[in-house]
C-alpha cells in the first residue's frame, strides 16, 4: 500500500486526498440525514401519542356527563309503568316546565305560562318496544315570548316529549294569545339499574357522606304519629296514582290537627330533610322537638291537590343525648285531607 501510494506523484496524492475525503463527507451527510429524519420521525410518533392520551382523558371525562345525562333520561322511562303512572310524572313535568324557574322551588307563584287543567290523555302501545302517551296542553292567555321558551322547554325535557301539533289564536283586542298544544311521550320498554343509581332522589358519591338517617318510600305509617289525625297508606294522591305505587294519607279531624315522623338524631348536627306532599287545603310542614316547640324554617303547603317536593335544613340541639324530633311534622290549619310520601333526611354534607 505504501509503495502505491509512493508511486503516485504530489498532484494525485492531493486528489486522493480530496477524492477520500468527498466521499467521507457524502457517507457522513447521508448518515446524518437519515439520523436527522428517524429522530423527526420519533418527534412526530411521540406527539402523535400525547395527543392521543389527551383526547382519551377528554374522552373520559365526557364519557362521565354522558352517562349522567342517559341516566337521567333513562330514569324517564319503565315497560312497568301504567297508563296513571305515565299520566301522573307528565302532569308534573308539565308543570314543572311551566314554572318561570324550572328548577327552582315547585310551589313558586311565579309562571311562565298559566295551564289551568291537563285532561287525561291516551296511551297507545306500538308494538315495537315502546309506548306513546298523547296529551293536549290548552294555555288561555300568555304573551308570543312565553309560548316559544315553553315550546323549546318540552322539546328539552328528560322526558322523551315530541309536539305533533300546535294552535295559536290570538284576540283581536290584544296582543296575549292562546295556545292548543299537543303533546306525546315516548316511553321506551326496560328500566336500566344505572338510571336507578343516578336517580336524582338517591345522588351517588360517597356513601359515608351522603347516608340517609330516614329514607321512607310511604308503603306503610311505620314511625309516624298523630293527634287528632287519621292515617293509612293509599295508592292514590287525589286521583293520581302514588309515586312507588303507595302513600300516606292523612286526614285531618279538627283544625290544627297534626302527624308527625319520629326520629332520634345526635345533637348539634345539621340535618337535611326532602317530603313530598300534596294537600286539599293549606298545611305546614316543618320540624318540632318532643316539647312541640317549632324549629325555624317552617313551609306553607297550599291546598291545590299538586304533589310537590319540599326540602328543609335544621340543625339539633342538646348536648350528649339523642335529640327526639318529629321530622317532618304536618299541621292542618283547617284540617282536610293530605297525601305524604317519600321522606329522605340525611346529615348535610360540609
């Protein structure tokens, strides 16, 4: 090798030299290069992943809104309802959304559209796995604004509501209008065991947290009192069918009548307490202790027949000893006829 490179004169040395060192420069620009784009290509495949674990963890955390909202709409919709069941949970629905605050207190005066009386409408089985319930909805006098928000109202509902057909007439010495609205309801066949646990009556999240003291469902007069009050389950609320199937009716012999719940809590702890009731003439609810003196916060009832829910928050007195309570108690101003069901009372969550 070095004789060969000896017989080589200055000038060929030089372009060997040159020619060698060209070549090394190509095998190194060609190793860079491909170096260059593995390392662009790992660049790209890495944040191709990152990208991927953020959409999985945006996935995720809607997939929890949703399964929430199709427990909810869920919730809506049993084969084992009856036709006064179906009646009864649209009657209240519609009021509901009739309300000028959807989701505030049920006994608000305030409307958004005045709806005297819904008549009973009519259930039609398709055949094919679920129910049609066709009611009409009559509004004598409300402005065009209240109409439309109420209309977008029912198209929203949980309740699988559809409008088929729409009148509007309006008098010729105003601008109020009136309303003919006919509504269905689809009730789809099966009760899905997630719409129970996400039912808005029994939240799911720690069990230690949200553990009810009470929780009767009106099926008997388990733990309830009265003076000068007649008491016995009822599978009716007027002439609307129980909620579960069973309530507690009371009835009233004088004025200032009273039925109470007994319940023995720990003292100085915040309580929470939910009842539904309906009642022909006005009633109050609220909380006493075995003394009959009244806990602040008492709630007018009023004698409409409507089932409502009422919510009340208290907090105990006393000192080491159970404290006893009648929660919820129902006073009859005038006496009459009232309708309980569905007491749930819980500590309150800090």
């Amino acid at each position: 090798m070095n004789s060969l490179w000896e017989r080589l004169n200055e000038r060929e040395q030089r372009l060997t030299i040159a020619t060698a060192g060209v070549v090394c420069l190509a095998l190194a620009v060609m190793v860079g290069v491909r170096a260059a784009g593995y390392l662009h290509e790992l660049d790209r495949t890495i944040a191709r992943l990152e990208q991927d674990i953020v959409n999985y963890a945006e996935q995720e955390a809607r997939g929890v809104s949703v399964s929430k909202a199709y427990a909810g709409v869920a919730a809506q919709h049993s084969s084992a309802w009856t036709e006064a069941e179906i009646h009864n949970r649209l009657r209240q629905e519609i009021y509901r959304l009739a309300l000028e605050d959807p989701e505030g207190s049920p006994d608000s005066p305030n409307k958004l559209v005045e709806i005297p009386t819904l008549r009973q409408g009519a259930l039609r089985d398709t055949g094919h796995g679920y129910r049609e319930y066709q009611l009409s909805i009559k509004i004598p006098q409300t402005d065009i604004y209240s109409l439309a928000l109420f209309l977008i109202r029912l198209q929203a509902s949980p309740q699988s509501l559809r409008i088929d057909g729409l009148d509007i007439a309006r008098s010729p010495d105003g601008p109020l209008i009136g309303a003919n609205i006919n509504v269905t309801r689809t009730v789809v066949a099966g009760s899905p065991d997630e719409a129970e646990a996400g039912s808005p009556e029994m939240p799911s999240g720690d069990p230690a947290a949200l553990a009810y003291v009470a929780n009767w469902d009106g099926t008997d007069a388990a733990g309830w009192e009265g003076d000068s009050c007649d008491m016995a389950p009822s599978p009716t609320v007027g002439s609307l069918v129980a909620d579960g199937g069973s309530c507690l009716k009371l009835a009233a012999g004088k004025p200032d009548a009273t039925a109470y719940m007994r319940q023995e809590l720990e003292p100085k702890t915040t309580y929470e307490l939910s009842v539904q009731v309906a009642a022909e003439k006005p009633v109050l609810i609220m909380i006493a202790d075995a003394k009959g003196t009244r806990y602040e916060g008492t709630v007018d009832v009023p004698g409409d027949g409507r089932c409502r829910r009422y919510k009340l928050a208290f907090t105990t007195g006393g000192d080491k000893d159970k404290v006893k309570l009648g929660a919820p108690v129902i006073l009859f101003k005038d006496g009459g006829t009232a309708y309980v069901d569905n007491v749930l009372l819980k500590k309150a969550i800090d």
